[in-house]
C-alpha cells in the first residue's frame, strides 16, 4: 500500500492539477485502507494463518 502513495500521489497533485494538499489527500486514504484490511483481517481470522 506505501509503494501506490508515490504514485497516486503524483498522479493527483500533478496530473489533475490538485496541489500539495492532494498528497496529505492521498496519504489519508491509503492509511484508511490499511486499517481496514488489518481490521478485516482480524475479524475474519485470516492473520492467525490457519482456516
């Protein structure tokens, strides 16, 4: 998930004019999406390994 904020960082900042604010934009967003896969995982079970 990191390696996609570089690109989507520029990728909204530069190429569709947003700016700076785009970047803490893009940060945020991927740091949501990070807990949210962390937390389905927990809640799914899927981090123990096993079934």
């Amino acid at each position: 998930m990191n390696l996609l904020r570089v690109p989507f960082s520029w990728l909204f900042a530069v190429y569709f004019g947003y700016g700076a604010a785009a970047v803490w934009w893009v940060i945020g967003a991927s740091t949501l999406l990070k807990a949210m896969g962390k937390w389905w995982s927990v809640r799914s079970g899927a981090w123990q390994g096993g079934s």
